[in-house]
C-alpha cells in the first residue's frame, strides 16, 4: 500500500465517479482502476461497487475512508510542521543543571524567543546532573545540555559562563564575619558536599585531594538549593560555585577563598555528528555570541586585577 494509493482512494469516495478523480489527479483512468484493484487485492476486501455511471462505498469501503482521511490529515499536518521547522519554528529541548534554572537559562531563552525569526519557536526543559544529561543527548532525546564539561569524543562542548567558587557559612557560624576563608578552614567544620557520583561531587573531591583537604562531609546533596538550606539550618559550610541560587539566598554568609581562585565553567554541549533543526543551530549560535559577550566583559573586569584563574575541570586525577 502506498500514500498515493490511499490519497487515489480519497479521491474516488469523494466524487463516487473514476472519470473525474483521474482528472483531477492528472492520470489516466486505467491507471487509476489498476491502483484500485491492486489496493483491493492487498487488503482482501472490496472498497467500491458500481452504480450507474459512478460507483459508491462498500461498507469495508466505508470503514477504509475514515482510516484515510485520518491518515492523509495526519499528513497533512506533518508536512504543514516540517515545513514550519524548516524556517523559523520547531521544538528546542534542552537540558541543564540546577544552578542554572533560577536565572541563566530563562533569561536567556527569553531574549532568544524575543527576536523575531524565533516567535514559533518552543523549548522544553529538563533538570539533572551533567552525566544524565549528557546521555539524553547522545541518544537524541534532547538538542542542548548545559553542564560541566566531560571526555566525550562524540560531542562537541563550548564553555558559556565561569562561576567563581567560594565558602558560604550560616550567619552564626565562628567564620561568619570574615571576609575570606582560607581553604584550609574547610578541615575543621562539618562541610555540606555533593553526591558523590554527580560532576562537583567527583571535580570537588579532586580539589580536594589536590590540596590536601580532607572535609568532614557529613552530608551529600544533588544540588545547590539543597546545600544552601543545609547551611542554612547550621549543619555545616559548603564549597560551591557562587550562583543566582546565593545571590538570591538569606541566612548564608558568602566567602571568597583567600589567595585562590578557582573557577567552575558552565559548558553547552551537543553531538557533533548529527543534523540539527534550524532552529536548534540559531539557538546554538546564540548562545555562543552571549557566551563571548560575557567572556570579552569578565576580562575587562579582570584584567587589571591581575587573577590567576584555575579551572575546576582541569583539577582531576588526583
């Protein structure tokens, strides 16, 4: 069975008369006969019945014409969206880590819907830890994620944004008052840490292991709002990247770590062998003109401070 069998078919229900559905689809009317019976055969059942010059709906007929329409209208539609894809509109699925849901990620999908070639564009969204992420994208369940950066030959990862990490503490904490905290400090008190199978839970044990620290975890959480209500309630302090989830946070005191500075990178990543909608290489493209926006503005910031910058996904294997 064909498509142009079922659309044939289509036809002749509609106008009950095989001359004037060969017309109107520009072939011949034994031609049109032929696809008939060759449809009839196939299905074991016989669709029309002549009656007079025309022929009508057997009812096997009848039960095939709803089948029809409701296929040729799903078709229909589906070339309508392809279409629409194909230019400006589409589905966008992403997915990124939690620090990023408070603010990054809707600020900026908000400017990209914002411009006008991206008004029909629609995002879904989905929350994990990088390597799950990482996984819907290599099996194309999503477009985008947005995490730490890991080894994967496959996929192609291009840092958008540098959180500085720092120490927070609960407002009636010993160190409270001080405006930084040597990373040492974290071998004396309860720490609130991250799970350990998650990308800080393993990058942060690592640093850890590089500087000779050994924390007092006491505590494993799967992401940022759960450390900062922890400390919060005075069950311990945390090393964690300094995000929108601190600035928007009360009951924390935020430290940065004296004489180092240590930098948690947020990378976009895809696969790179793989055909994209339109829609998801502007998006792509968006994001990276943001990102090198950003980058060009931080070094202004930075460059006349004179910082030594260390990359938290380059600390492993320690």
């Amino acid at each position: 069975m064909t498509l142009n069998q079922i659309l044939y078919f289509q036809k002749i229900a509609n106008l009950e008369n095989y001359h004037q559905a060969a017309e109107e689809l520009y072939i011949s009317q034994p031609s049109l006969s032929r696809s008939m019976a060759s449809l009839e055969n196939e299905l074991g059942v016989t669709l029309f019945e002549k009656e007079g010059r025309g022929v009508t709906l057997t009812k096997a007929g009848k039960m095939f014409l709803e089948y029809a329409d409701r296929i040729l209208t799903d078709c229909h539609i589906a070339v309508g969206k392809m279409r629409e894809i194909s230019m400006n509109g589409g589905k966008i699925d992403i997915g990124y880590v939690f620090p990023l849901a408070g603010h990054y990620i809707p600020h900026r999908v908000k400017l990209f819907l914002e411009q006008p070639e991206n008004q029909k564009v629609v995002f879904n969204f989905w929350q994990n830890h990088t390597p799950a992420i990482a996984k819907k994208v290599k099996t194309g369940e999503l477009d985008v994620g947005f995490g730490g950066c890991l080894e994967k030959d496959d996929m192609e990862f291009f840092p958008v944004a540098n959180q500085k990490l720092v120490i927070i503490t609960p407002k009636d904490h010993p160190l409270a008052e001080r405006e930084s905290i040597p990373f040492a400090e974290l071998n004396r008190y309860p720490v609130i840490g991250y799970d350990k199978d998650s990308w800080m839970g393993t990058r942060t044990r690592a640093l850890y292991a590089k500087y000779n620290i050994q924390p007092d975890i006491i505590v494993e959480c799967p992401d940022e709002y759960s450390i900062v209500a922890l400390v919060r309630e005075s069950f311990g302090i945390a090393l964690m990247p300094r995000t929108d989830i601190l600035e928007l946070s009360q009951g924390v005191c935020i430290h940065p770590i004296e004489n180092l500075d240590i930098y948690h990178q947020i990378f976009m990543f895809w696969m790179k062998e793989r055909y994209r909608l339109p829609a998801v290489e502007r998006f792509i493209e968006y994001m990276k003109q943001q990102a090198r926006q950003d980058g060009l503005q931080a070094e202004r910031e930075t460059d006349s401070k004179n910082v030594l910058k260390i990359y938290l996904k380059d600390i492993v294997n320690f």
